[in-house]
C-alpha cells in the first residue's frame, strides 16, 4: 500500500502501520457484527432540524464549462488546468 502510495516509509514505520491497519480492520470486522435487523437505511445524517436540516434544495444547474473554469488559472493548454509536475519516479 505504501508503494501505490508513493510513501517511503522505514521498517520501524512498517510496522507501525500494519499494526494500525490490522486494529482498524478488526474494528471494521466488529461493525459488521452489528445486528442492523429492521433499521431504516439512511442516505444523509442530519441533525435534528426538521426542515430546516438541509443546506440548499437539490437543484440542477448547467455545468461550468471549461472555459470559464480555466478562466482565472495561471496555466492552461487545451482547456485544461496545467500544473508542475511533483511525483517523481
């Protein structure tokens, strides 16, 4: 994982962190566990707000564009964002 990462990491780091990946698997094995028998699936956590609770209405609106997203960008080529180059292999 560290690899696909791009992470150099020491062995002592290794360690380290196999030991905290396996204790957050054990934790999403005891969540699985969980007896979720006749609860309602929820697509959003609100809290208790009523109508209130919800940030805006889900409207649909045109896409930006590329142009006027580039608009302010300090380098462009084709209508993309061009950005330095900061993985090195």
């Amino acid at each position: 994982m560290a690899n696909l990462a791009n992470l150099a990491l020491s062995e002592d780091e290794i360690g380290h962190m196999v030991h905290d990946l396996s204790g957050i698997l054990e934790q999403m094995d005891k969540l699985a566990q969980v007896d979720t028998e006749g609860i309602a699936p929820m697509a959003q956590v609100l809290f208790d707000a009523g109508e209130t609770a919800a940030l805006r209405h889900d409207v649909e609106r045109p896409p930006l564009g590329n142009e006027l997203a580039v608009a302010n960008a300090p380098l462009t080529s084709g209508g993309y964002f061009k950005v330095p180059k900061v993985i090195e292999r």
